[in-house]
C-alpha cells in the first residue's frame, strides 16, 4: 500500500533526479520530522547514490604536510594558532618525507592523495616548494593529487594545474550567516571566492561542511544552496569532534541517525557530487557507520589530521562487508 510517507520518499527521488531541486521543506523534514524512518530514506538515497556511481566507494587519505601555527581564528581547529590544545606543531616536511607519504598512499590503492598544509595562504616560497614537489609525487605515481593550502590567488591556482594538481580543496565549512560565529579573521565571501578562483584556472573543487558546531536547521539548509552556487563536485561532509583546543562554544550531540539523515539530504541536493563521510564518521556514527555508504561514496581512511579514524585495512573491509566495492585508480 502507497502510504503518504513512501510517496515522500518517491518524491525526494523525483527532485532529486531534477539537478537536486529538494527544498527546504524537504530538508526541515528529513531532519526534524518524527514521520521520518531512517532505512526508508536511506534505500530513497541509494536509488541516487546508485544512478550515478553504482555500488564503488573511493578511499582518500590525507597527509598533514604542514601542522599548527595558523593565523586565523576558526574556532573549530586544533590548528589554529589560538588553540590551546596540544597538536603536534611543525613546518613543511622535506620532500622525501611527502613523497614517501605519497608512495604509502599509491600502494595501499588511495584513489586521491590530499596534502593539507596549514595556514592562510600559498607565500611565494611556499607555491614554489608545493609545486615542485607535486611534480616529483606525479612522475613517480599515477595518482590524482589534491592540495588544500588557504587562500587562492589566480596565479598560484594557475601555477598548481601546471604542476599536476587535480583538485583543490576549500571547505566552506558551514553558512554564510552562521560563519562570523566560527571566525572572525576571514569572512565567508572570501572562501568563496578562493573556490571561483580555483575553479576558473581548471581546478576540480572539493567543498564541505562540518556539521555540528552550533547551526540551526536553516544554515544546513543554507549550506546546500551555497554549495550549489560554487558548484562543488566533492563535499565532504564532517561531523564535529570536539578536539583538544577547540573554541566551540556549545557543540551539538549529534547521534547517529542524525548524522546518516545529513548524509541522506546532502545526497538528494547534489545528487552527481561525490558525498564523503569525512571527520567524526567513526566518532559519531559507531556502530551504524556501515549504513552512511547508502547516501556517500567516499570515505576518509588513516584519520583527519588531528584526530584519528580507522586504518585502511578497516576502511577497506567496512565497504566489502557492506557489500560495495572499493573502486580502483582511474
């Protein structure tokens, strides 16, 4: 019997399909709504997650190739040169150290290597030293290579595609109306401009969010249209964890069904982007972490910089167990 909640879901699967077009009723629903039943909505979220990238995970690692001691105040990181934590500071790596952490990467089967260097943005000396290496790392392994570095300037995202790189990453982390209360060194729209600036020197985007820090319904609603508007192709969407050092003045609790039903809407709003399970997948969703393959189609292994995850070899059997395949390099 066709009951008003299963042609709910049929509908999310309609917009879906139509370049994402849910709306904020949708998403108030899937969030909020007692009516919602969470194995229900993920199936509706499998029918998009499967149109457009079947039953393959792709595995990213990261490699924190520079470590503390940034400028900005994002209230969120370890990182942050006002943390009061206790993160492991230090500069670049030598080269060999990123190319042996490249290497590890190739052979365990990364599908991407992403190199995070902390700070603001890209000094003359550091694009030098980012570029030169990235070629070495492009050379010796046929492995796509993303590099999060800060700000962007034209020059600089022009000099990366030149030295091989296929992707940048610039999250967005959360809206444009709650972000003055996550940082107050930076404002929203130049995020966003580092991510046009990107993107016009023939840079695939990868943009996220981290849920959890305080937002309201509506900045997640928020967050899915300013997606839209950079046209992100790859969003990693974090789950906060509370870090030593973090300023997060009322950090949410966050159980796992409402982290797959996340995962769930940011599926039916960019339906062809690749949705990751990045930061607090293991964290937050314990037991039940199995099931966010259902919406995403790509997960972190080796941990998020300063915090730790599951080793590549539980990555890997988390996804076949759960009956998806690990997709090989492109």
């Amino acid at each position: 019997m066709r009951t008003a909640e299963t042609k709910r879901y049929e509908e999310l699967i309609d917009k879906s399909f139509d370049r994402g077009t849910i709306d904020a009723d949708d998403i108030e629903w899937i969030l909020t709504s007692d009516e919602v039943e969470l194995l229900p909505l993920l199936h509706a979220a499998y029918q998009i997650r499967y149109r457009y990238f079947q039953n393959r995970v792709k595995i990213h690692i990261l490699h924190n190739v520079q470590s503390g001691g940034c400028t900005e105040d994002c209230k969120y990181c370890a990182q942050s040169g006002e943390a009061d934590g206790a993160v492991e500071i230090y500069p670049m790596k030598s080269d060999e150290e990123i190319i042996d952490g490249a290497r590890q990467a190739f052979n365990a089967g990364a599908f991407r290597h992403c190199m995070v260097f902390s700070g603001r943005d890209l000094s003359e000396k550091r694009i030098d030293h980012i570029c030169a290496v990235v070629k070495r790392i492009k050379s010796l392994f046929p492995m796509e290579i993303c590099i999060s570095a800060g700000f962007l300037s034209e020059e600089d995202g022009k000099r990366l595609v030149d030295a091989g790189v296929n992707r940048y990453n610039h999250n967005l982390n959360t809206s444009s109306g709650f972000y003055g209360e996550i940082c107050t060194t930076h404002d929203y729209q130049q995020r966003v401009e580092t991510i046009v600036t990107a993107k016009d020197c023939g840079l695939d985007i990868c943009s996220g969010v981290i849920i959890g820090m305080g937002e309201t319904t509506e900045d997640i609603i928020q967050m899915t249209r300013e997606l839209h508007g950079v046209a992100a192709n790859s969003i990693p969407v974090n789950f906060f964890i509370p870090v030593d050092g973090h300023r997060i003045l009322q950090p949410q609790i966050l159980t796992p069904q409402y982290c797959l039903k996340v995962l769930c809407l940011f599926r039916f709003a960019m339906p062809q982007a690749e949705i990751r399970a990045s930061a607090g997948r293991e964290y937050h969703m314990r037991s039940l972490q199995s099931l966010c393959l259902y919406a995403a189609n790509s997960l972190f292994a080796e941990g998020y910089l300063t915090a730790s995850g599951d080793t590549l070899d539980t990555t890997r059997q988390l996804i076949e167990d759960s009956g998806f395949v690990v997709e090989g390099l492109e």
